[in-house]
C-alpha cells in the first residue's frame, strides 16, 4: 500500500471504518525508554534464580525460554512475570519464593537504572526527548489539537507511571486518564479498552491502539481496533526489534513502525478511513 509512509510496515488491510474516536498508549517501549533494558535485567535474575534452584538446562535455552516467558506477559502487571517464575522454581523441585520477593528484587535493581534517567531530566536538565519513543510528542499534539481522547495504560504501577510521565512531560497529553495497576484496583488493559467502549460509546473498531506488547495488540484486535505495534527496539534508535516485530504480528498487530517518525501521514490516513 503506497498510500502509506515507508517506516509504516502493514501487516494486513485495514477495512474502512469512518476514522478512529479514541486512542489507548501502552507506555513503557511505546512512549516511554525511561525503564528500557528492563527485560535484560529481569533475564539476568531469573537466570539466577533458576540456577540457584537447581536448574541445569543449557545457557541459551534457559535464556530462550525465559525471554519467552517474560514477552508472553508483557503488558501485564509485573507480578505475573514473577508467578511465572516461581512456578518454573516449583517445577524444578525446589522451593520458590513469594513473587512477592521476586519482584521486590528486580524493582529494586530498576529503580537504580530508573532514577538514573529521571534526575538526569529532572535535576541535570537533560532533555526529555533522549527518554521518549522518537517523535511522539507531534503525534500527541496532533491528536489533542483534534480532540481526540487519548488514554495511557499501562501494566506498571500507575503511581510510577504519574511520575515518569511527567517527567517526560506526556502527562498534559492524558490528564486523568492514566491508568496502571496500584491501590488495590484490579487492572487490565481488557478493562480500559471496555471502559472506553461502554463508557464513552466508543465502537471497538474505532478505538486506535499504540503497544508494544502482546497484551495490548491482543486486546485492540479482540475489539475489531487497530492495533499499531510499535516494535522499538527501546534504544531511540529507531529500529524495529525483530522478536517484538513477530510476536506483535502474531498477536493481531496491523501495522508496524519503528517509532513516530512517520505518525503524521499515518493518523491522517487512518482519521479518514
Ligand atoms: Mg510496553
């Protein structure tokens, strides 16, 4: 299809529909870079956990099968990942830990990155684009001057997703409607996307969604949306990962872009058809 920018790779056709109402952001690797590598880090940990339990599988395996099982739930809460965990220490006849524990260790090793980046945009004044998914604050402006409601959710803690997103200075973007696990609220992009569609009357098939995880391309294309993968390779660099790429594919993705280079031309199109 010519009619799109060339970093727009499209997956399957898009149906006409009468252009979109609303649009949901995933937030971490598709706004935000403020936690990239944290999929390396929580690697590196489970390697060692299953490791202390006795595992004896092979190195590169091991990993395979970790990052597997990592990218499986990713873009739901962290907990899950940890669960996840613990069953396979379980599996190895050993006696796992709470994930409870398993995710204060791997929040804790984050924080040390995170914090990193946050004071240097906050107190080094370093600038907030370095730390966003190239390009998206045209996009976003794009889409407030049209009045198009715009909703960030996220599996993060929704109390960490505040603050990051300020710091970004995305939060004038959504206002309230940021949402994350956190005060006990049960929380799922399910739940968000259903929300936007009873609440506000929205149509599946008109609500636009921007994700790089499996959980929110999943769910856009559960409700006839359009699921826009974004397969950043979370180093700002503009390249598709290709692992995110085939497992968003798989997931129901539409279309696929490296970040928000080309998002101009692409919501223009896609707001009239
Ligand atoms: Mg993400």
């Amino acid at each position: 299809m010519s009619e799109f920018p060339a970093s727009v790779e499209v997956v399957r056709s898009l149906r006409p529909r009468g252009g979109f109402r609303a649009v949901m952001f995933d937030f971490d690797g598709t706004l935000s870079l403020v936690r990239g590598g944290w999929m390396e880090l929580m690697t590196e940990q489970m390697l060692t956990v299953l490791r202390d339990a006795g595992s004896q599988e092979p190195e590169p395996m091991l990993r395979h099968r970790i990052v597997q099982f990592i990218l499986d739930l990713v873009g739901q809460p962290t907990m899950r990942q940890m669960e996840r965990l613990a069953d396979e220490v379980a599996r190895l006849g050993a006696t796992p830990q709470s994930p409870d524990v398993y995710l204060r260790n791997f929040l804790r090793e984050l924080k040390i990155r995170v914090e990193a980046r946050m004071t240097a945009m906050t107190v080094q004044g370093e600038d907030p684009e370095r730390f966003r998914v190239p390009h998206a604050i045209p996009m976003l402006d794009w889409l407030q001057g049209r009045q198009v409601p715009c909703v960030l959710a996220s599996g993060t803690e929704r109390i960490h997703v505040v603050r990051e997103a300020r710091a970004l200075q995305l939060v004038p973007f959504f206002g309230e409607r940021i949402y994350g696990p956190g005060d006990g609220h049960v929380f799922s992009k399910r739940a968000v996307i259903e929300q936007m569609m009873h609440e506000w009357g929205i149509p599946g098939e008109q609500i636009l969604g921007f994700g790089d995880g499996v959980s929110e391309t999943e769910e856009i294309h559960r409700v006839g949306g359009i699921a826009v993968a974004v397969a950043s390779d979370e180093s700002g660099g503009g390249i598709v990962d290709p692992i995110k790429r085939e497992r968003l594919i798989r997931a129901g993705a539409d279309l696929v872009i490296p970040d928000y280079r080309d998002a101009l031309p692409l919501l223009h199109w896609l707001s009239t058809h």
